[in-house]
C-alpha cells in the first residue's frame, strides 16, 4: 500500500512539473535592440502657424531627436556596442493575458490596477503588482478601443475612479469625425462580499472631421496640464510598407470636455460634438511609423507602438510635444511579440501588451 501511494506521488511531481511556466512567461527569453539616437530628423512645415500662444503649458525635454535604428532580427544576448549614441532596449515577458476571441486593443492603467480592451466590447481587468486577471467586464459600445486612457473628472466625487476614455474609432471616410466613449467604472461588494463591477457610457465625443484631424483618431489626457490630446493620421493610404515610415501624424490640442457637455440623449448619454475651431493648437509629424496600436501619455511625451502581423514591421516611436518630434525609435522587427497591441507605463517602466499573448516589461527607453 505504501509502495503504491509513493508511485502516485511520484507520477503527480512527474505531471506537475510538466507544465510550462506560461503565466509567468518563463518560456520566453529577454529580447534586446537597439535605441540610436540621432540628432538629424525631419522638421515640421517653417509656414505652418500651429502654435498656441495662450500659454506655455507643454513640458521640456533635453532628449535628441532619432531616427529609426537598422535592427532586423532581436538579440537575446545583450548586444555590445561602442556607439555612444546607442542605447539599449530590454523586453521581458512579464505575465501571460487572458486569451480573447475578440482581439486585445487598447489598455489603461490606474494604480495597481490594468484596465485591458477587447473589440468585443469587454476589458479585462489585473493586478499589476500580484500579475492576475480579476475579473472580465462587458460594455455597451466602444467600437474598435484602440485607446484607453483614463481622465481627471470624475460622476460622483466618491467615485474611485475618473471617467475612462475609450477611442473607438476606425473612420478613414472624408466628412465623418472620430468616436471617443466616455464610461463610468464602479467597483463594489455584492452582499456576499463578493467584488462586483458596472460600466455605464456617460458621453459620446466625437472628433472634428477626419480628413482634418486625421484618420483613426485616438485620445490620451494628460491629466497635469488637463489638457485632450487626438492623435490621427493624415495619409493611411500612402506609406512604406516594408519599414512603415514616412508617415504623417496630426497632433491636436483640446481643452478636455466637462463630462456633461452636449446634448443630453434618451439614453442618458451625452452626445458633444467637437469643432476644428476648438482646437487650440496642432503639430504634425512627418517621420512617425504607420498603423499606430494603442498610445499612451506620460511626462510630456506620446508613446506609439505600431505595426500589425501581416506587415514586415513593427515597434515603437516616442514623441515628444514640446519638440514635436519623435525622440526615440525602436525597431522590433523579428521579436518574438506577435503584435504589439498597446503601451502603458507603471512604476515609471514602460509595458507592451501584445496581441493573443503577454504584457513585457520594457527598460532602456529615456522616457
């Protein structure tokens, strides 16, 4: 009998340790590119009055312009290099997302907490710091999500968190404008005690024309300077599809909307429209990669991933406003990511949530 039970013991350590690691990403090795810094770069049109001279609101940076590295294949041994221009980029799997039929989009952060989009209206919410899924919470409408970002007002002033801007828009059409969602989030106990969470759509913003403020627009706040960033793209049509550049992205500024501005529907929702002429300022930058995922705002700079799977690149810009250029690039063409979804920063480190796959840990980046 005791023979027996210590064979069962055996084969249950046996099956146990069969199992890879997923949840952790243990079975993915750190990546490592190259950062080439450059001080040339494509300068914005000398005639266009874009600036806005009502304040000096926007943040200073010392970091130099740069252009996009010559890095085709990942290097999991950290490379050696002598090029004081060079800085190195570090990628790790950091904890396995939960599998969406949907498609992964845009994510958010507030506190510990990692608000994840699906284009079937769901996010999925983790803890950062304990790397978990909590729970999985659908919403009404919210389109493509592309971008999540959360904004400073919030429904109720007992509320836990301000209202979450969903950018769900996949417009390219001439005369129609972008779809930006506003939702309240609530947590609270069941009585039970169990967690419970509701979302309900508070404002529908949408976008000045496209051909205007460009295709496919995304929203981030920068919730220091309270201040609407919608980022577009102004020629969809017309880029380098072997590397994704020269490509022009329009900058906007906006004052943020109070969440009850517009017209108030039969919903409950209310419907705002915003004008060209609210516009406060807008930049454009001219060297930026094509098909832009989900952006993120942090400490006055915008960082874009881009590229899809069916294309031969992929990676990430940074641009600076105050500059109005892309201070960084990093080129992450053959990296093991299938497709990096969106960006988020926690803890002053930058991640990289990727399509059907992990959340990486990113270091190097001067951000």
């Amino acid at each position: 009998m005791k023979e027996k039970s210590f064979s069962v013991f055996i084969l249950l350590v046996v099956i146990l340790f069969s199992f890879p690691a997923c949840s952790s990403g243990d079975d993915i090795p750190e990546e490592y590119f190259e950062i080439i810094e450059k001080k040339d770069s494509v300068p914005n049109n000398p005639n266009q009055n874009n600036k806005d001279n009502s304040d000096s609101d926007e943040s200073n940076t010392d970091n130099p312009n740069t252009d996009n590295p010559n890095t085709d294949n990942p290097n999991t041994d950290n490379p050696n290099t002598d090029n004081p221009n060079t800085h190195i980029f570090k990628m790790e799997p950091y904890f396995h997302l939960v599998k969406n039929g949907g498609g992964q989009q845009g994510a958010a952060l507030y506190g510990d907490l990692l608000f994840h989009a699906t284009a079937n209206s769901e996010i999925h919410i983790y803890n950062m710091r304990e790397k978990k899924h909590i729970t999985t919470l659908k919403l009404g409408i919210m389109g493509h999500a592309d971008t999540l970002c959360f904004g400073i007002q919030k429904v109720e002033d007992n509320d836990e968190f301000p209202v979450l801007y969903v950018s769900g828009s996949n417009s390219n059409t001439a005369g129609k404008g972008g779809d930006i969602y506003v939702y309240r989030l609530v947590r609270s106990k069941d009585e039970t005690g169990n967690e419970k969470w509701q979302g309900s759509l508070m404002q529908h913003i949408i976008t000045p024309d496209v051909s205007i403020i460009g295709s496919y627009p995304d929203v981030v706040i920068d919730t220091d300077k309270k201040i609407m960033w919608i980022m577009g793209w102004l020629n969809p049509n017309n880029y380098d599809t072997k590397e994704g550049a020269n490509c022009t992205n329009c900058f906007s500024k906006y004052n943020i909307p109070d969440i009850k501005d517009g017209k108030l529907d039969k919903n409950g929702v209310y419907q705002l429209s915003l004008s060209d002429e609210e516009r406060r300022s807008y930049f454009l930058v001219y060297d930026i990669h094509a098909i832009t995922q989900g952006i993120c705002y942090y400490n006055g700079k915008i960082i874009c991933p881009y590229g899809m799977p069916s294309l031969p690149f992929k990676g990430v810009d940074v641009v600076d406003i105050e500059n109005e250029k892309i201070t960084q690039n990093v080129n992450l063409k053959g990296a093991s990511i299938y497709e990096a979804e969106a960006a988020v920063i926690y803890e002053n480190f930058l991640y990289i949530l990727g399509q059907r796959e992990y959340i990486y840990k990113c270091t190097g980046l001067d951000i």
